[in-house]
C-alpha cells in the first residue's frame, strides 16, 4: 500500500525543494519530462511531443481525480518534470492549492485556462461551482490541445515547428471524431437519449450532443450519494420508461445497483448500458487507452443501449 502524505506536509516538503534546488526539475536521463495529472492531458500531449518528450501522467485507468491523493513518488515526478499540466476547475481536488502555487514560479499551466467563461457549465453543487468535466465535448478539447501547443512550442522553440505540424493533425483527427460522435448521437430517437451515469460527468457531453444526462451522484465523487438519490433516480425510470443505465470506470457501482434493486422492486427492468469511461482511460492494450478511443467506445456503449 501506498503512504498517502498529508496535504499540508506535501505543500510544504515541495516548496522546500524547490526553493533550494533549481536543478530538481530536470529529469535524470536529461529528456524534456512533461508531467500531467490525467490520462486524457497525457495523451493530448503524446499526440504533440511523439517521442520528442517523456510524458508522464499521474493518474492511470481508473483512478477518481476528484478524490486523488498525492503520494511520496508523485512528489519525486513533480519535483523532476520540466513542466507540468493539470485540468483544473478543481478536478483534482486537495492538488489544486499545490499546482496552483507551484505555477507562480514554474512551468504549470491549467488546461481549463483554455476556455472562456461562457463555455463552461456552472454547477452549485460543486465545490467551486464549474463541472471540471470539460473533455467530453470535443470542440471544446481541440482548443485545449491547441492552448497547450502553444506552451509547449513556447517553452522548446527547438520543437515549435514539429509540434505545430503534430497539432494541426490531430485537431483534424479530432474535428472528425466530433462529426462522428454528433451522427451517432443522433441516431437514438430524441425521447430514448436520456443518459443516465453514477456521477454527474457528462454534462458536457450532453450539451454537445443534445443528450439529457443525469447523474446519481453529481458532479464530484467526494460527496456520497443518499437514499433520496437513489429514490430519485428510480422515479425519473419508471416514469421515462428509461431503457438502460450505465455504470463508470472510475466511479463504484454500489449506488447505481441500488437504483437498479429499486427499479426491479416495482417490477421494472433496467438493462446495464456498459461501464462508461468517465474520469480516467482504459488501461493499456483496450479500445479506451488514447482520448479519441475512449470517447468512441463511451458512445458505441450509449447507442447501442439507448437506441
């Protein structure tokens, strides 16, 4: 088992090194390290960089970023990264006072700082009022790719011109999955595309796709779902005569079988959608492993349920 530091010893063990070691963020074998606390930044980055950087991400397949604790190695790997993204909007949770202190003396950039205000969606029940969540709509992914090409070429002048040529290929190869995503979403009849999640994620993907979603849990996983929850969720069922519901990679599926338990007590069977990825990638080797995968098999999933 891993021995979780407090938050607070954390904060003040990385300013110490920093503050007295300059040569601390660079890595032992000499390669440009970039660190990134998700999968869906590291992968972002790999489609950039190719091999021309080590890319280091600190949360694998599924893991919750909203409940993440940093551990003594991610110290070292923040410590040793040349430079260092994060999603922000609070999604990594008690990281985010660190990173955000680290980026006033190195190189650590917010991806959310990508989008304007108005392409967010608010939400009071989250800590800060914004779902983190902003992935699932691809449009507004391509800018964050784009966002953090820019501070990536800034930062290796050496590279600019390959990361450009990398970038324009991708957001191509992005611009397409939007179109892809769009056509198959629409292929489920309006009234059947309720998506129905363990914790509210997808908001995004909602509105991107004109999919009413709702979550059993909210937006963030620290906060416990209850019995109201639950009853509120078998209602909304029974009531759309809703077809499937979906379980999350990175979220457990205790409270979603409740709802399920709840369902078939009224004599009403709810079918299980598939386990979305939500929070996190698939693990290396499955269709989910890069960005562009796990987008398609979240929507492969929800098609073939909802249709």
């Amino acid at each position: 088992m891993l021995y979780r530091l407090p938050n607070w010893f954390l904060s003040l063990f990385l300013y110490v090194a920093l503050l007295f070691s300059s040569c601390f963020n660079k890595s032992v074998d000499g390669k440009f390290t970039i660190l990134t606390t998700t999968g869906m930044l590291g992968d972002a980055i790999k489609n950039i960089v190719k091999e021309d950087a080590e890319v280091v991400s600190l949360m694998g397949p599924g893991i919750d970023p909203h409940t993440y604790q940093t551990t003594h190695k991610d110290v070292q790997k923040l410590i040793h990264a040349d430079m260092i993204f994060y999603n922000g909007l609070y999604l990594e949770g008690k990281m985010t006072d660190l990173l955000e202190k680290m980026a006033k003396t190195r190189k650590v950039y917010a991806a959310s700082d990508a989008l304007h205000k108005t392409q967010l969606i608010y939400e009071d029940i989250f800590p800060i009022g914004i779902d983190p969540h902003i992935w699932f709509d691809v449009r507004l992914w391509k800018q964050v790719v784009a966002f953090i090409s820019q501070k990536l070429q800034e930062a290796r002048p050496e590279s600019a011109a390959y990361y450009e040529e990398n970038t324009i290929a991708y957001l191509k190869t992005l611009a397409l999955l939007h179109q892809e995503v769009t056509a198959q979403m629409q292929s489920i009849p309006a009234q059947q595309r309720v998506l129905i999640t363990a914790h509210d994620a997808f908001g995004y993907f909602g509105k991107a796709y004109d999919t009413e979603v709702v979550g059993l849990q909210g937006i963030s996983t620290v906060a416990e779902c209850g019995l109201k929850d639950i009853h509120r969720i078998v209602e909304l069922i029974l009531k759309r005569n809703i077809k499937a519901v979906f379980f999350e990679t990175s979220v457990s599926d205790k409270s979603m079988r409740a709802v399920l338990e709840g369902c078939a007590h009224y004599g009403h069977k709810v079918k299980i959608g598939g386990c979305l990825y939500s929070d996190a990638l698939g693990a290396a080797g499955t269709p989910a492993e890069s960005y562009c995968g796990m987008i398609k098999a979240n929507t492969i999933a929800i098609v073939n349920a909802l249709k």
